[in-house]
C-alpha cells in the first residue's frame, strides 16, 4: 500500500484518540474558520479508493441511533446545544454545495467528491483525518450513511436524488429550522409522564418512553399533507384485538360501490358484510348496485387478515376519529415516503407496542394476546392504567451524545420550502383503492 511521506498532522494515532469528540461535538463553529478549513483543505490526500476501504468505517458511521427520547427531559437543552454549534457553523461561512455529473457512491473517482468531503467534516459525519480528494473511499462511503440516517433516508450511501437535497439544504436553513423546533420542545418540556407513547409525525415515527429512555421505536404511516395527521395531547384507553373496520359513506360511494359493479364477489371475497339498521346481515345479490345511490347499510369487514386494520386497533381519546393500527400491507413500512394515510397512524411491529401498553392489565400476556389474535374474534380490551400518548411535529432535534437529526418538513410548518424535500406524498389515491382509516369501526 502506497504512502504520502512527510509529517501527517491528523496520524491516524491522533485521529483514534480524538474521533470520538469530534462526532460528538459535530466539529462545529470556530473549529470551521477559515483557518481549519484551509487545514483541511491542506492534509494529507487520501490515495485511491481501493487501497484506503475500510470496511469497519462504512458500516460503524451509520449508527446514530439513540436510546435518549425525542421529548423529555434533555431535549430543550439538547436542540439549545445544537443550535449553538450550528449557530458557529453558519458564522464560519456554511458547508459548500454538493454536485457531479455522475452519481457519487464508493469506488467513484470526480471532482465533485472533493466538496462532498468538505461538507460531511463540517457537519460533523466525516473526521477531519480522511483529508480532501477526488476518491468517494469506504470513510466517504460510512460518512454518507450517517448523514442518511441523521435525515432518515435510506442508509445506502449513495447521493440519490433526496440525499444530495438534503446535503444541499443551507446552514442558515437548518439553524432557521433547529430553532422553530426549540419552540415547539419548549412547549412540550413538563411532566410526560413515567410510561408514554409519542408518534412524530415529520419522522413517521413512534417511540414507548418509559423512565426517561426509550423501551420501544416503530416505523410509523401517517397523514398524508391533505389529510393531515393531527398533533395532539391524549391518552390510550383501549386496544382492539381483531378490529372490524366499517367502511365510511365516502368509500362505500367512491370505491366499493364502482367495484361492485364491475366484480359482484368483491364483498365476499373481502369478507365485507352489509349490516341494515337493526343489525341484520343483508345479501350483497339483494341490492341494486346500479341504483342512483349507495344502499343505506353498514359495510363492516370481518376481523382477520386481509382486514384493513389486520389484528390490532389502539384507541385514545380525541375528536378527529384517529387511532393507531396495525396494516395487512406490511410494505409500506420500507417505503421512502411514509406519509400517505387519512391522518391515522399504522405501526410497525404493533403487537410490540401492545405487549408494552398492556403491562399493568391482568391476564394481558404476550402469549395471550397472540392466543387472541389466532382465533379472529373480535376483542375490545380496557387498560387498566391508560397511558398517555403525544402527536408531535418535531422535524429537528438531537440527542444527549450531539448528534442532530433532520426530518422533511411534510406539512410545510416550518417556513422554508425547501425543508420539504420529498414530493408526491400529498396526492389523493385513486378510486379503487380504499383508505382504511377514514373513521374508526
């Protein structure tokens, strides 16, 4: 392996001793005056990608997850903490634009690496150590993940299309943003109580909180822009094991009726039930789907699999008909854009989040709750302490350990358009596709 001779003043003995501080700190304000940057500029290059990969460094950069939750008590000085190092970052000019022709990922050789690389050191993702060259190297490679999961995008470190947005989102910007969400911290700084549920909507994330650290974390869906989910302070009362879903009069009159009749066993086949009044059960063949309109009777799907809330409905208090719920379409989950419900909010790993919710209700056991599910009854449960649950917009924050986390701006709250990365989440579904979260059963 080839060597640059002369004296290394960022060794990588030094670069071991003092790496640690460095991503904690994110490197920020004087350490980024034009005096740093042109040691930066000035350290020893780094030789060809293939002769520097360091496989420990693409996989270990990515780790910024944190135990420590989004609300509580650390999470006001922690942002004020950020908003200082940002504050610096903005003083000393900002990090440069990033750009190329081709796209950048490892083992690319271009010039444009070079302001990659720059931007990365200054917001703290890439040590100082890794110096300034064309090559996108395993260190490159690593810096980039951590940057992705520090803006909650696909770990993949390649600059795609949102990744490069984000990286090209002004300091100023983001110290614009840290600060409206200080606010909204602020407001959410007292007591939460000892066990809590938060869901943050720009996340599209749940966290189970309980004695200041967080015991459980779910990928979330929620509301899409036009149908928004919305922030809210409640309690969880209820879990529904085996939920039926009832289908709202603007489904039943967009979606199900059109289906009908095109395919006469959509009901059946659907497990889908007409209920009249009195609760009788009516023959789908009995009705006219042709009529002028809709029949005036109850569509309640049977629990079970294919149920549009598939085993698990939690209910809390609140005037919008919002819940949280489990989704036969566990897909949606590994999906970029998360954010395309009616305002309700489906859970990853729900059975989890039940287990936890139901701790301190006799007989609740995970055993038996998965017993429950199995035979597809229909099975309201009461908590026996109901726990408090908030619906936040938090779409900056950091942790105790410094390190800052972004998040798409998906209902333009936080004045800058350009915080609002991602497009397409705001569309309508088509007709045939119905939404099981308009109203709950």
């Amino acid at each position: 392996m080839s060597r640059k001779t002369g004296i290394d003043v960022f060794s990588r003995r030094a670069f071991l001793r003092s790496a640690a501080t460095f991503g904690a700190a994110a490197v920020a304000g004087q350490a980024f005056a034009q005096s740093t940057l042109d040691d930066i500029l000035n350290a020893p290059r780094r030789g060809n990608w293939d002769d520097q990969f360091d496989a420990k460094a693409s996989r270990a950069a990515a780790a910024v997850s944190s135990n420590n939750p989004t609300l509580g008590a650390g999470a006001v000085p922690n942002i004020q903490q950020a908003i200082a190092d940002y504050q610096q970052i903005v003083s000393a000019g900002g990090w440069p634009q990033v750009g190329s022709e081709q796209k950048l990922r490892i083992g690319v050789v271009d010039p444009g690496v070079q302001a990659l690389r720059q931007r990365l050191m200054i917001s703290g993702d890439l040590a100082r150590s890794a110096g300034i060259s064309d090559s996108f190297d395993s260190y490159v490679d690593g810096a980039v993940k951590r940057f992705q999961a520090r803006h909650g995008l696909p770990q993949d470190g390649v600059l795609g299309e949102y990744t490069l947005k984000a990286m090209n989102v002004p300091a100023t910007t983001r110290l614009s943003q840290l600060n409206t969400n200080l606010v909204r911290l602020q407001t959410m700084s007292g007591d939460l109580g000892q066990r809590y549920v938060m869901v943050n909507i720009p996340a599209a994330s749940v966290e189970a909180v309980e004695d200041g650290r967080v015991a459980l974390h779910h990928v979330a869906v929620v509301g899409r822009s036009s149908r928004p989910t919305h922030i809210l302070n409640s309690k969880i009362y209820e879990v529904i094991l085996n939920p039926y879903w009832t289908a709202p009069r603007s489904i039943v009159e967009k979606d199900i009726v059109p289906l009908m009749r095109k395919d006469p066993t959509y009901l059946t086949r659907n497990n889908i039930r007409l209920l009249d009044g009195n609760g009788q059960e009516v023959a789908p063949e009995t009705v006219d789907w042709f009529a002028d309109k809709a029949p005036n009777l109850m569509f309640r799907q049977d629990p079970g699999k294919i149920n549009a809330m598939a085993s698990t409905k939690i209910n809390f208090y609140n005037q919008n008909n919002e819940y949280m719920h489990d989704t036969p379409q566990q897909g949606l989950f590994n999906k970029l854009m998360r954010f395309e419900s009616s305002g309700c909010v489906r859970v990853q790993n729900v059975r989890d989040l039940v287990t936890w919710l139901l701790r301190d209700t006799p007989g609740w056991s995970r055993q038996q709750i998965e017993k429950v599910i199995g035979e597809r009854v229909n099975t309201p449960i009461k908590l026996a302490v109901e726990v408090p649950v908030y619906f936040v917009y938090i779409s900056a924050w950091s942790a105790r350990d410094r390190i800052v986390q972004f998040r798409d701006d998906i209902y333009g709250m936080d004045g800058a358009t350009e915080l609002a990365l991602q497009t397409g989440y705001g569309m309508e579904k088509p007709a045939g596709s119905p939404d099981e979260d308009l109203l709950p059963q």
